[in-house]
C-alpha cells in the first residue's frame, strides 16, 4: 500500500515537472522572439546611423572627429561616459516641476512636453 501512495506522489512530481518545462520552452520561445525583434531593431538603427552619418559627411564636410566628439558630448551630459543615451530632466512650463523629458507630457499636470530627443520615444 506504501508503494502505491509512493507511486501517486512520483508520478504527481513528473506531471509538475513536465507542465514546469512546458511553461519553460514557452517562455523562451517567447524570449527569442523577442531578441529577433531587438536585433532587428539594433541592426536597423545601425543601417540608419551609418545613412546619417554619410549624409552629413558628404553635403556638409562634416568630419569623422567632429562626429565623434559630438557623440561624446551628448554621452556625457548625463554625467558618465557609458556610450548610452539617457534622457535628460527638465521643468515642467506649467507646474514646475521636474519631468523627464522622453516623456510626451508632465506626470503631475497633463502638460505637453517638448520632445527634445528625436530618437528616444521612452
């Protein structure tokens, strides 16, 4: 009879470890598609960057140490070198407060807010 109870519990254990798994493939499937998606993304802002630099080297004489320390620049603002772009704060016109501006409005009045970064939609 101990078998028996024995037996139930080890194959109750199997079902729970088999749904575990089932559950896990799910999750990364959905993860590697979401990575596909990000590297889809990455190589398409590559291929833009690489456009726009191009452009403004060749109809502005733009040069590739001008473009660079630009990068640098608008890299440190945030106060670290990390070549990432992080949003900046700023005062909301209306309340006063401070907003981040990748945000489209304040979060405490409603105010529109400027979108100062072109490329950053938060």
């Amino acid at each position: 009879m101990l078998d028996l109870f024995w037996d139930l519990q080890q194959h109750r254990e199997i079902g729970h470890a088999k749904q575990d798994a089932a559950e896990a493939k799910e999750d990364v499937a959905k993860q590697s598609d979401r990575i596909l998606h990000l590297e889809r993304a990455v190589g398409r802002m590559a291929l833009l960057s690489q456009a726009f630099w191009e452009l403004l080297r060749d109809r502005l004489g733009i040069t590739e140490d001008e473009f660079i320390a630009k990068v640098r620049e608008i890299d440190l603002r945030d106060g670290k070198e990390d070549q990432r772009f992080t949003p900046q704060v700023a005062t909301c016109p209306k309340c006063g407060r401070t907003v981040n501006t990748s945000k489209p409005a304040c979060f405490y009045c409603g105010t529109n807010i400027p979108n100062q970064h072109i490329f950053h939609k938060g």
